[in-house]
C-alpha cells in the first residue's frame, strides 16, 4: 500500500522519497505490475460484447503493452549510452514503467465509459474505445517526457535523454501495432489497426 | 495473424513476469534488511547520546 502512494507521488511528478536502489526496483515493478493489472480491466471492458472475448482481453492487453515494452526498451537504453547522456539507465527504466502506469490508470478510468458505449452505443462505441487507447498513450509519453525532463533538468547533454525518450515511445508504438494486430481481435468490431502496419497504411 | 508467433511471445512475456515477480522478491529483502539496519543504526546512535550525556 505505501508502494503504490508513492507510486502516485512519483508518477504525478512529486517527490517520493526514493533512498535506496532496491527501493527503486521495487517502485519500478510495482508500476509495471499495477500498469498490468489496470490494462487488464479496460481489455475486459473493450471485450464485453462476449464472454470469451473479455476473458481472453484480460491476459492480451496486459501482453501487448509488456511485449511492445520488452521490445523498445533495449533501443532506447543502447541509445541513451551511445549519446552518452547524464541520465542512469536504471532512472529511464523507472520513468518508463511510472508512465506506463500513468498511461494505463488512464485506461482503466475510461473503462466504464468504454463498456458502457459499446453496450449502448452503435456510432461512439468503437470510437469512444480507440479513443481512450489514444488518450493513454498521449498521456503516458507526456508523463515519461516530463519525468525524465525532470531527472535531467540542468544538467548538460541533456537533450541526448529527450531524444532516448522520442526513441522509445516511437519504437514503443510501432512495437504496439503489430502486437495488437498479432492479439487482434481485442475490440469486437473491425478496426485499421487489427491487419497492423499494413492496413493502416495501406493506401 | 500468426498463432505460434504470439504463443512464443506470451511465453517471453510469461517468463519476463516471473523474473520480475523473483527480482521484486530480492528486492523486498534488501530493502528490509536496509530498514533493519538503519532501525540499529538510529538505536546505536540514541545509546551513545545517552551515554555522552550521563557522563556530563
């Protein structure tokens, strides 16, 4: 329980205390564990057109964003050493895995909304979904943009950090199109993104 | 799209959570054992102030 209010301190930009590495470690996982979990609850929102659909949501979503994760964090990390920036690697990870978090609490708040539109709703349904992915992952690259800003404020190069953060979130999303395509079907309904790179940029 | 390649990429993403799931272990211990040194620490200092005040 402390964990996770210090969770909240650190991802809404205040100043937990952070003393030591393990503590970080730990503050780290656990904003990657809660971001998890969260996820989980918007995939059985966005599935509840079919049991099955909401089931199979609740172990695909939290998947799809570790997976996309897993894969632009060793790029963003070999860039932030080939620029040699004044930023530890161990503090990206954690800005990251905080943002995630951020972004997903954003996800799991819409939630609700979401399932209660796609019961009800037959034009904003599907918008409404997609929607809040896009105002997830808005959220969460501004939250990793202003932590590691944060972490880097004042120091030289760092610009070198900025640019392992652009890096990141860009990989990260293009990492995400492709796994929701492999995941796909998430939404009941047919949307660009469940043919991945190809159908949303097919013409 | 491609079964096998997602069921090996929830397999990867099965194993990452587990080794997570162990290193936050290890980390609780660390940080307990930090906080039980620190606990010492602070009594250790509490004692000898003691002591340097009774002999004043």
């Amino acid at each position: 329980m402390t964990n996770l209010s210090q969770l909240m301190s650190v991802t809404c930009g205040g100043d937990a205390r952070v003393e030591t590495r393990a503590h970080q470690v730990m503050l780290t996982i656990t904003a990657l564990f809660a971001a998890l979990l969260l996820s989980s609850l918007w995939g059985l929102a966005a599935g509840s057109t079919s049991a099955t659909l909401a089931l199979s949501n609740a172990y695909k979503v939290p998947m799809v964003i570790l997976l996309s994760a897993l894969t632009a964090l060793p790029a963003g990390l070999v860039a932030l050493r080939l620029l040699a920036s004044p930023l530890p690697a161990h503090q990206l990870v954690s800005s990251f895995a905080t943002s995630i978090f951020g972004g997903t609490l954003v996800l799991a708040t819409l939630a609700p909304l979401v399932a209660i539109y796609y019961h009800t709703s037959s034009k904003a349904g599907l918008p409404l979904a997609l929607g809040s992915v896009f105002v997830a992952l808005a959220t969460a690259s501004l939250l990793f943009g202003r932590a590691v800003a944060r972490r880097v404020g004042g120091q030289p190069k760092r610009l070198a950090s900025l640019f392992a953060v652009g890096l990141l979130v860009v990989l990260f999303l293009t990492a995400l199109l492709q796994f929701v395509a492999m995941a796909s079907p998430i939404i009941g309904s047919v949307t660009p993104f469940d043919g991945g790179f190809d159908s949303v940029f097919s013409r | 799209m491609n079964p096998t390649l997602w069921l090996v990429a929830t397999s990867i993403g099965t194993v990452v959570l587990v080794a997570l799931g162990v290193i936050y272990r290890r980390a609780a211990a660390q940080r307990e054992l930090e906080i039980a040194e620190e606990v010492i620490e602070d009594d250790y200092r509490a004692l000898d102030q003691r002591r340097v005040n009774s002999n004043k």
